[in-house]
C-alpha cells in the first residue's frame, strides 16, 4: 500500500535518501562481532600477515579453512590446521580470499567489511550452519510451568523500522496487529524443533508459550521440557555483508533475533554480492534484506520468519533465480506496511525468475513505491494469505509464465501501476484473481514516498493481459457468500473516478475464463467506467460487445481445465492456436520461448 516498509540510503540520483531514524536503524543496531575496519586510504589498510597492502601489488589468494575442531591461537589455516571460527578467519583473510568452512554450527555473528572479493564457502557436501540459539537446559517445575535460571538475553521490541519509536496510530499503517501483540518482540523459544509463542507475562504462560522475566533473568516454559530439546535465540544478527562483490555459498542460518530495525538477520549492504544455497529460516522478524545494487540470490530458502522473508529496499538490478519464500510472518504482523514472503521498493532493473512464494501469512510477492523495470517469470505463488504478487506505485512490468494459485486476496493486484504486460500466466481460485486499480495517491501521495524525480507516474496505463487462463475451479469455495457478488475474474476499477478501463488503457485478449458454473462466480469481469458504477459482465460474449475486448478470449463453465498440479489439460492446449495471441519478441526472450508462438497459460517445461 506504499507503506514504507524497507528504508534505507539511495544509489540513485533520481532517489532521496530515506529518513535518518531508518538509516540510524542499520547503523546503529546491535552489530555483533566487528571482523574488520575499512579504511579511507588503501595504502593504509593492513594486510593479513600485519604488515600494510600497498594498492596494485601482487599477492597469492589464500584458501583458510575453518572447523569446529580447529584452534584460533595456534593454527595457520589449513586444512591440516583449521581455524575454529569464521571471524577469525575472516580476520586472517585478505581480498578475493577463500574461507572453507567444514561441517558444524557456528555460533557467531559477523560482519565483514574491507574484504572485496572475499569468497565465504561451505566445504562441499558437508552441512554448515550459522545459528543464533543455544540450547536450554536446568529446568525447575514452578506452579504450571518451567523456569531456567541465568537466563540473560534481551532483545529490542521496537516495532517499527525506527529504534525507540512507537508503533504508527495511524490507522491502516500500524505493523502491529493488537490479536498478536508480541509479535516485535524477537525473543524465540522452541520445543523439539516446534515454535512457541510469546506471551507477555508469567500469568499468561501455557503449554506453547513462554515468558521471559527480564526482572528475574529466568526464562519461563509452558511446556514440559522433560526429555525435549529446548533451543533459545541469543544472538541478534548472523551476517551484514560490506564488502563489494563477496560469494556466501552454502552457509545456512537459523533462529537468530533480530528486532524490527536491525533490517534481517542477515544484511548485504555492499554491491555485486552473490548468495548461493543458503537457507535462512527461523528469523525473528526478517530473514534477509538487500540495501545496495547488483546482488543475486540464487538457490535460496526462506522460511519461517517472523515478518518477512525478504525485503529490499534501492537494490538496482538485484536478481532473485530459485529463491523460495514459504511460511514467513509465522509472528503475524499486519500485512501492510511490511510482512510476507517479499517486499521489494524503490529499485530498477528486479529479475525473479524461477522462484517460489507459497504459504506466507501476508502477501507473496510485493514490489512498491517506485520499483521499475521488473520480471517476474516462470515463478509458482500459491497460497499466500494476502496478495499472491502486488505491483504498487510502480511500472516498466512484465509477469509472465507465472502460476498465481490459491491466494485468499488478489492473485495479482496492480496499483498505481503503468506499462505492464500480463502474458500467459495460469490464475486459480484466488479471490479475485487480476485486480487491477487506481486511486488517486498520483495527486495526493498519502503517506507514500513520491520522488520528483522519479520517471513514473503513478497512474494505471497501458495494462496488456494476454494468454492467460483465468479460474475459479469450483475446486476451492470463494471466500464467503458475502463477497462472491463482489469476487471477479478479471477486474479494472478506477477509485479515484477520472478514468474508463479504456482510457488508462488496459485490455485484454486471447485469455481462457474458467468457471464451474455462471454463479461462481457470479461477475466475470468488472470494468470501470470514469466516476459512475463499473460495468459488471457476467460472461465473455457481454464484454466483447460493450467493452470491445476479447475478440478471440473465450469463456468456459464447468469441470475445471486445469489438472491437480495447475497445468492445462489436455483439452485447453488445443485452443491455443485459435484463441491465444502471438507472443511478441521482447516476452519470448525474458520467458524463454519462441517468439510468435501460441500458447495459453503458463508454460509447463
């Protein structure tokens, strides 16, 4: 909703900086174990060996190798003679460097900065894990519950992205959802692996909560520990990455704590930086966040989150290739300003392709305020509790070869949004499943950031959809009886009442309409009509005579045309070649497939 969700310094010269309470959120957070200095004046900077690099010298990259078995006082290094931690070998290191780390868990927090090129990797084949937890043990009986002693980990529940401040009371912008008021607090508890909530006092405590009684130090259990494992977050942060064009490759993270302003538990604050087969999950409010240009993650899992599994915030052209975000906002904050599977804002040139979002308590996949020049391809959104993908005061889009299924909001809801081409995607069983929308934030911006200078208007225009299947099943109800008058297929609204459809030019052809019967339901398409009520057509032939769209879009009732996994049957794929639209040269190439080929729906190989 435009809501500032992710904040942070800007790259470009058409972005302003974000306020100073955000910038002093990543500076001034909790930064664990500082690794190393940068320096103004590289022929000052201190080499490895402790002497001083002097800038253009050559010098042999090093492999340090790192084990739980390893010594940090005595050892060199190698593989003969690892070290025991990373930061010791990341102090050790130098530019463009190799740390191997071997099979363990490491209970450390890192930040590396001054080490350019340096290359941070798993041994292969062998599990290693960044974990901010420890497990709980000297458990006494107390009145209905268990207590630990000793117990001295504190965390920050600011709940916003400012420290100290307290939550927005504005309404609609709060984070914090009143049924779900711990949810700031990054305190974390599980019992044999299973998440235990928060409550805030010892009066509340029940079996799957706990309590921790700062006054007392002791840390309070409302399950029986008795022959469980029972792991608690001690660390804040896993990893800030400031240092330019850095591999983390299959280094996994789990159960660190960072508070609303610390950003995520991890934080690549550097550009040109690459992760690769790294899961992080069991973060307290964000997995990951992504403050600076040119950084690619690949084969990544994010899961289980607090908040977020990912947000990015003036991340030019970052590039997200198999990345899976499941089961995030496990803590349940309200979905706007920021929860989900991603939020992504102010940024240029954003590629995820190939990708998952799926199960997330909040939207699936959000890009807002002024991101442009977005693909999203060949990607699976199912499930989510919000929106499956929202594109909001944004522009310069293409969503294509997409399955957007599932979804209890929009499956696809675009706002404020110009120059978009929705090509062959396959929608089903979300509420409504293309939500298109304008209001009137283009005139009176309303709390969101609007940059002068930037090169969108924020104004819904030109909207192609095209080849898409678009269904109600009739294998999952619409939401209630209450809002299936209101449910639709395909829906174009103007809120701010200065628009047709026709005139923010949006249209639509060669799409397949899928429903079990004509009351599921009962609107097919909503179609705006400037400041008076939409049109609502109940079937494809009405909207080809007034509207004068789908001159070959065709509309089919009964059994559905997709199979269990949401791929086209049999049936459906032979009406490509009459029904769907040549697909234009710049989609073919950003999907994958030949250009001027027919086909309906998403591409299943």
């Amino acid at each position: 909703m435009g809501r500032n969700a992710s904040q942070g310094p800007g790259h470009r010269p058409w972005m302003r900086r974000w306020a100073v309470p955000v910038v002093l959120a990543l500076l001034l957070g909790s930064v664990g174990v500082v690794l190393a200095l940068t320096s103004a004046d590289p022929s000052t900077t201190p080499a490895a060996d402790g002497g001083v690099r002097v800038p253009g010298a050559p010098r042999e990259v090093r492999t340090l190798h790192v084990s739980p078995d390893g010594d940090d006082d005595g050892a060199d290094g190698t593989a003969e003679r690892p070290l025991r931690t990373i930061g010791a070998a990341v102090r050790a290191s130098d530019d463009g460097d190799t740390v191997v780390v071997h099979a363990g868990t490491y209970r450390e927090s890192l930040k590396i900065e001054g080490r350019p090129g340096l290359r941070l990797v798993a041994a292969p084949g062998e599990e290693v894990w960044l974990d901010g937890s420890v497990v709980v043990t000297d458990w006494v009986r107390d009145g209905a519950g268990w207590v630990s002693g000793g117990w001295t980990a504190e965390f920050d529940s600011s709940p916003t992205y400012s420290w100290g401040k307290p939550d927005n009371d504005r309404p609609g912008w709060g984070f914090l959802d009143p049924k779900h008021p711990m949810a700031a607090h990054p305190d974390q508890v599980w019992v044999d692996g299973e998440r235990q909530a928060q409550v805030g006092s010892r009066a509340e405590v029940r079996p799957g909560t706990f309590y921790v009684d700062t006054g007392r130090d002791e840390l309070v259990l409302g399950t029986d520990p008795g022959g469980r494992t029972v792991t608690a977050s001690t660390e804040a942060r896993a990893l800030r990455v400031r240092s330019a064009g850095m591999l983390v490759r299959g280094i996994g993270v789990r159960n660190y704590a960072p508070s609303v302003p610390h950003m995520g538990a991890v934080t690549v604050e550097a550009p040109d930086v690459t992760f690769e087969d790294v899961t992080v999950t069991g973060s307290a409010t964000t997995a990951v966040h992504v403050l600076s240009t040119g950084v690619k993650l690949q084969d990544m899992v994010l899961e289980n989150s607090g908040m977020m599994g990912l947000s990015a915030t003036e991340a030019d052209g970052l590039e997200l290739v198999r990345v899976t975000a499941r089961g995030n906002n496990a803590e349940r904050f309200n979905h706007s300003p920021a929860a989900g599977g991603a939020k992504i804002g102010r940024s240029a040139g954003v590629v995820v392709r190939d990708s998952v979002f799926e199960g997330n308590l909040a939207n699936g996949l959000w890009f807002d305020e002024s991101v442009h020049d977005i693909q999203l391809l060949r990607t699976r959104v199912l499930d989510n509790v919000g929106h499956g993908v929202s594109v909001e005061l944004s522009g310069r889009a293409t969503i294509a070869g997409n399955v957007i299924a599932r979804n209890q909001r929009n499956g696809l809801k675009l706002t404020d949004t110009e120059d978009v081409q929705v090509w062959n995607n396959t929608f089903a069983d979300n509420n409504r499943s293309i939500n298109v929308v304008q209001d009137d934030r283009d005139i009176r911006a309303r709390g969101s950031y609007s940059d002068p200078d930037s090169p969108l208007t924020w104004r819904t225009q030109t909207v192609a959809i095209r080849n898409n299947v678009i269904a109600h099943t009739g294998t999952a109800p619409l939401t209630s009886r209450e809002k299936q008058p209101r449910t639709c297929l395909l829906c174009v609204e103007d809120f701010s009442g200065r628009w047709t459809a026709a005139e923010m030019d949006v249209t639509a052809l060669g799409n397949v309409y899928q429903r079990p019967d004509a009351d599921s339901p009962r609107w097919l398409v909503v179609w705006a009509r400037r400041d008076k009520d939409p049109y609502v057509f109940r079937d494809v032939p009405q909207f080809r005579e007034t509207a004068l769209q789908e001159q070959t879009g065709v509309e089919l009732t009964g059994p559905s045309v997709l199979t269990e996994d949401l791929g086209l049957r049999p049936g459906l794929e032979r009406l490509s070649g009459t029904v769907a639209q040549p697909l234009p040269e710049d989609v073919a190439q950003q999907v994958g497939q030949p250009a001027g080929s027919r086909h309906l729906g998403a591409w299943t190989s």
